[in-house]
C-alpha cells in the first residue's frame, strides 16, 4: 500500500461541482481583483476567527511582511522569531530591513514559550511573532503579559493554525493582529497562493489595505509606496467552499492525531507530540521524534510510506542567516528538536486502515 505524505485528490473531488460552479459564477461577473468572493472570504474568514477586520493578501508571507511593514517596523528595530518555524516567517522581518532576532522554542509541543523571547529581548524589540506550529497555539496569556506592558505587538503566525484555539480565542485573534496562508497544503488551502491578515485594530487595517493595492488610498491617489499583494477572487471563491469544512476537516485531522497517539505511544524510541493545557490543536502536522529518524524516515520511504522533516536545520543556521553570527549550540532545544523530528502523513481523508499500516511499520523498523 503507497501511503502518501499529503493527498489533494479527495478534497479537490468532494468539492468539484460547487468550485466549478462558483467559478463560473465569476467568470460571468468578470470582477476578477478584489471583487465579490474577495469581499465575502473576508467577512467570512474574520467571523469564522472572531476578528472585526480581514485583508486578503497574496501569501501569508506577504500577510507577515505587510503586518510589520504598516505597524512602522524597519531598520534598527529587532522582531523576536523562534529559531524552528518555516522561513517566511523570518524572511518578513529581513525584507523590511529589520533584524530577526532568534528564539529557542519547547521541545515538547515546539512552540516559543514568553520565557523563550524575554531571554533574547531589547531596548529594540518592536514585535515578537509567535509560531503557532504544525497547528498548536502558543501560551498567548504569557506573551501578551510580557508584551503589552513593553509596548511590543505581537504578530501570530497562524499560518499552519487555522481554526487552532487556546482557551476558547482562535489562532490570529489574540495578538495585535493574525496572519494566514491559504498555501494550497495548510488546512484551508486555495488552488494557488494567498494569504490573510485578521485584526481587531482599524488603523491597522485600513493601512494593510492601502498597502496591498499600490499605496491606493484613493482612487487615484497614492498616499504611501504600495505593494501588489491582493487575494485573487479564484482563490477567494474556492477558499469560501473549504472555509464551510474547515472544522469537520480539523476534527477528522484531530481523531487522526489521537490513533496516532495510541498506537505510538506504547512503541519505544518513539515520541508522540505534546498539546498543552486549554490548546485546540488542529494537526496541521504530526510530527514524532526518533534518535534514528533518518533510519526510519528511509525505511518509511522504501516501503511507500511518504515522510517530511519538518524542519532540519533551525533557521539561525540557515545559510541565509548567516550574517547574524550564529552558532551551533546557541539554541539547543531548537537544535535538538530539528534532529529528531519527523512529519507522519496527515490529511483529512487518510483512513484508519493508512494508520494502522503506518504505526506497524514505525513498530517494525524500531524493534529491529
Ligand atoms: C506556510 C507558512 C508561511 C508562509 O505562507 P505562504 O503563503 O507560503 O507565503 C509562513 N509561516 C509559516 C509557519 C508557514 O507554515
């Protein structure tokens, strides 16, 4: 049986006559940018958070950069990041000429904890961006008390969160403002790119949507140097019809985490991830740790089995960062954690009996 790490099929085929039908809804109106579907996503999408404000956007790393941007962030100023999260979300704060400042995370549920980035705060902190990782939120109780009286905004990256709660709030309405992407493999995925922006702060909102389209505050007046960074309505119609599944979706993806749990647990050498207390996981990814994971992660792939690390190499020793002055040993939990982890297949529609098969051959490799 060939298991694969992620399958689109069965989502793109349950919803095939209502996206083609929404589409062709489009096509007859014609309003292509920021039209209809853009519009009702928006208003949707910041109810389905509880966020008075959206602004759709090209990509969730645009939803990043244009967050830091409009809040003022640039050269000399310092963004707290944690050291093991997809690059975006440290590329966001290099492309305003800012400084990411990196931050070691908990080894257990892979998530900055408050303590994590009070140790590497400033007199030049502007903003500290939580990862909401592979679907998990972080403490925000904890960073909001050591933000808010600092003066730091805090920017969620919630873009593997979607629908993750902590303590009843969603995933990018706790912080000054929450950023999504729309990356066709995240848990609300388009046919393409595209991202969001959700806030609670009108200033912040009207400024992102000036940003996104050329500077435009008016028709033909430009009050600022603008980006092109608008949703499209193709993506914004498909992501209205995946928006209504979202939680069927992450419910399946939770009871898939919880057979996982199950039969791994009772297998040696094998570590199942952690949810803290009063969190909503949503199980964007399910990652084990293993000392031998690219044993196992080579044996997975010889029997059909797809795999991903998720992530290998912490970004404060990627070589694009390597003008920070970084070392190995500066964030070990960080470090230690990218050795270890392995991502197992999760999508909704993978069966008990894929499961089942999976943790056989987890159990078989590690009693050798
Ligand atoms: C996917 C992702 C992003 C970037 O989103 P894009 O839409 O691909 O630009 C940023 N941060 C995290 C944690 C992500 O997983």
């Amino acid at each position: 049986m060939k298991i694969p790490f992620i399958d689109l099929h069965p989502q793109q085929a349950l919803l095939r006559k209502e996206t083609a039908a929404a589409l062709a809804a489009l096509n007859r109106r014609g309003d292509f940018i920021l039209g209809q579907d853009e519009k009702e996503f928006e208003t949707e999408f910041g109810r389905y958070i509880g966020s008075p404000h959206a602004v759709g956007l090209n990509s969730g790393t645009d939803a990043l950069f244009l967050s830091l941007k409009a809040m003022g962030i640039g050269p000399g100023d310092e963004v707290i990041v944690p050291a093991f999260t997809f690059i975006a979300t440290s590329n966001a704060v290099a492309y305003c000429g800012a400084k990411p400042v990196f931050c070691d995370i908990d080894p257990e549920t892979f998530c900055m904890r408050a303590e994590d980035a009070r140790k590497v705060m400033t007199r030049r902190t502007k903003a500290v961006i939580p990862v909401h990782l592979f679907g998990q939120c972080c403490d925000m109780d904890a960073l909001r008390a050591l933000c808010a009286p600092r003066k730091i905004r805090i920017i969620e990256d919630a873009c593997q969160a979607h629908g993750a709660a902590f303590k009843g709030a969603k995933a990018g309405a706790m912080g000054d403002c929450g950023c999504f992407s729309f990356y066709p493999t995240k848990n609300l995925g388009g046919w393409g790119d595209g991202g969001m922006v959700v806030t609670a702060d009108a200033k912040l909102h009207k400024d992102l949507c000036v940003l996104r389209d050329c500077g435009r505050s008016s028709r033909y007046v430009h009050s600022t140097v603008g980006y092109n960074s608008r949703l499209d309505s193709c993506q914004a119609a498909v992501l209205r019809l995946k928006l209504k599944r979202l939680d069927a979706w992450n419910r399946r993806r939770q009871a898939i985490a919880r057979s996982y749990d199950t039969l791994l647990g009772k297998i040696e050498g094998v570590t199942t991830p952690k949810t803290q207390r009063g969190s909503t996981h949503v199980y964007h990814v399910y990652a084990i740790k293993t000392r031998d994971r690219d044993g196992l992660a080579a044996f997975l792939n010889a029997e059909g089995i797809g795999t991903m690390i998720n992530y290998p190499i912490p970004l404060h020793l990627q070589e694009a960062y390597s003008h920070l002055g970084y070392h190995s040993g500066d964030l070990p939990a960080a470090e230690s954690v990218c050795g270890e982890i392995l991502s197992l297949p999760m999508h909704p529609f993978l069966t008990d009996a894929q499961v089942r098969v999976i943790c056989a051959r987890i159990r078989r490799y590690l009693k050798k």
